[in-house]
C-alpha cells in the first residue's frame, strides 16, 4: 500500500476534516481524513489500527488546507520507537507505517502511525 499511497496526485488536493474515532478504543482507533483531490474528487482515507498520531496544525489563515505533500514510510526512528514502546507490552506491530502529510496553506504536519490504510470514494 506504500506504494500505492506516495503515487496518488497529493499536490494541491485539500483536507476537508480530521475525524479521529475512539469507538472501539484499543481495538480500533482510526482517523479518517475527508479530501478533495485536484480532480475534483472526494475520498476518505481511513487510518486503521493507529497506535500514535502528531497533529501540527495551524488556524486562521484564511485558505482552503491544500497539500503540499504526503509520503508512507515503512522505516523511521519514529515507527521503531512505537515498535519497541508496544513490545514491552508483548504486542507486536510489525505492520505499523508512518504516514506523513505536509500541508501548503499553513505549514502543518500530520503523522500518522498506522497499520492499515484505506481509500474510499465519498
């Protein structure tokens, strides 16, 4: 999915919500972030099995959040720090990504460490 996720047209497409579900804590926690591609098209990316997120967002700038960039990881410091937390208490997350999204109309950043993705249209 790695793959898949860095090749899709991320430049200039804009972030609508963040919608972060804790129904199901520990079994299930999931963001789900509404975009608007340059195509014009609506999707929901849904983050399942989150195990941390960063959300380095700045308000007021009166802009649509467009993106600059997004990219999914299968390595960082970041993921093993997460790994070696959760082993500790016998759980294994060999799966877990990074992924990272940095946006143009405010200079945010949001990291996600997940370990599934999907992408539907809305």
């Amino acid at each position: 999915m790695n793959k898949i996720f860095n090749e899709l047209p991320w430049h200039d497409a804009i972030i609508h919500s963040v919608f972060i579900d804790r129904n199901s804590p520990g079994e299930n926690d999931s963001i789900c972030i509404k975009i608007t591609w340059p195509t014009g098209e609506n999707s929901l990316v849904f983050f399942q099995n989150c195990y941390s997120a960063i959300l380095n967002l700045n308000f007021g700038i009166v802009a649509p959040e467009s993106i600059l960039s997004a990219e999914c990881l299968e390595e960082s410091d970041e993921i093993q720090y997460i790994r070696e937390k959760w082993s500790k208490h016998g759980i294994s997350i060999n799966k877990l990504r990074q992924f990272r999204i940095k946006t143009n109309s405010t200079n945010g950043l949001i990291e996600i460490f997940s370990s599934d993705v999907e992408i539907k249209a809305d």
